[in-house]
C-alpha cells in the first residue's frame, strides 16, 4: 500500500475515532426520565371491551406550574375513536390540561406527542431534562369498560347508561422527583379524575374503585443517563423537554 493510501485510511480511522468520542461525549453531563409501565393484560382481557388502557404521561414544574407533555395514546391525543364523538371523560385531566387555556403555548407539532396504544405488557419512554431539574410526575389511565357494582354500563336505578363506555374513571398517579442520575421513584394513585357536566373534577380514591387500580400493576420512574447509542435498537419512545 503507497504512503498516500496509508495517510488516507490513517486519516478515515482518526475521522470516525473522533466522531465517536463526540457522540460518547454528548451523553454525559445528561439525564433522561425513564417511564417503565407494565401492564395488565388479565384485568383488559377481564374488561368488556378488552382494548387496552388509553393514558398519558406529562411533567409538571413544581416552580412555575408549566406543563411538558411526554407520552399521549394517539386515540386520546387525536380523538381518533372509531367512529364515536371525542371522549374527554377517558383521560379528563389531560383534556382540561393540553385542550385549554392551562397548557404552554407550543405549536401543533409540540403538542403532538402521542403513540399507537401499546399492546405489549411493557411500556417505556423517555423524556430528556436538565441535570438537577425537579418535576412533577404525572400519569392518567383508563380502561374501557371495566365496569364494576359502582359504575355499571347501565344503572338501574338511575336509568343512566355510561354514554362513553369508560367504566371507571380515569386514575391519576404522582411522583414528586429531582432529575438526579440513579434517582428511583414509585409513583402512588393521588386521584381519579370524573367528568361532570362538561369539567373535570378530581376526587380521592375510594372504595368504589377496584379492578382499575390493577391496571398498571407496575410503574418505575429512573433518572438514567442516555446510553452511547450509535443506532438505537430498542425502539425507545424518547422526547426532549428542554424546550
């Protein structure tokens, strides 16, 4: 091989050696907020329906009361239902949230983060934030007709039909977290969100709620730092709230 070919390749090899330092690079000093959900497909399989749950995922900064949506299911995000008039009572905090005056000013694109519902057991996404940051948690979930003796499909003694088919309602789950590496959390269910007469009320978990608290048998927040990935082959969701 001439000494031009040897300087050529000498050259090739120092060029991708630094492309890859800078990638390795650019992942520290950063942290990520991981969602692992696991759900369960016995209490769908259970539901009248058995689709799975349709939910969404936010952060809240605990300072300034601002929202950053993470992870919508694209039926709730686009009110995509098959034929059926838009269902604000499936997540209904999310709806006054994102779909009124409280939410940020973003554009379309921003706003739109939403997925295919998940039919796997496992979920997971991420959400990259500022080393140090402190959030606000939040997770929303329902399950179509999970009904139960306290919220029935039709109510006999109301003469009440469940018009959207929720079951339920809709749980809200909350951790309070600071964007710290190796950081574990467990969020707890804070609420149920219940639409009435058009606005969402969020009331304490009581004993009326049974089989949706079973839904998400499982929900671990970490605080990781991304992974050096040249190609990401595990198909995480991953978005960028540092925006």
């Amino acid at each position: 091989m001439s000494k031009k070919a040897l300087l050529i390749v000498s050259l090739c090899f120092t060029l991708a050696a630094l492309g890859i330092w800078f990638v390795i690079r650019s992942t520290k000093s950063r942290v990520q907020i991981e969602f692992d959900i696991h759900i369960n497909k016995k209490e769908i399989y259970l539901s009248t329906y058995a689709e799975p749950p349709q939910f969404a995922i936010w952060l809240e900064n605990p300072t300034n009361g601002k929202h950053k949506q993470v992870f919508v299911t694209y039926r709730v995000s686009r009110g995509d239902w098959e034929g059926k008039a838009d269902v604000p009572v499936a997540i209904p905090n999310w709806v006054t949230i994102f779909r009124s005056g409280l939410r940020d000013e973003r554009t379309d694109e921003e706003i739109s983060i939403s997925g295919a519902t998940p039919k796997d057991e496992y979920f997971r996404v991420r959400a990259e934030v500022r080393p140090g940051s402190e959030w606000i948690c939040w997770i929303e979930m329902n399950l179509a007709g999970d009904y139960n003796e306290y919220y029935p499909q039709f109510n006999r003694v109301t003469k009440e039909e469940d018009e959207f088919s929720c079951g339920q309602p809709a749980l809200l789950y909350r951790a309070a977290i600071k964007a710290d590496e190796g950081n574990q959390y467990t969020p707890d269910i804070a609420s149920m969100s219940l639409w009435k007469n058009g606005k969402n009320i969020l009331a304490p978990i009581d004993s009326t709620i049974t089989t949706a608290q079973n839904v998400f048998d499982e929900i671990n927040i970490r605080i990781i730092e991304p992974k050096f990935r040249i190609i990401n082959l595990n198909n995480v969701e991953q978005q960028d709230v540092l925006k």
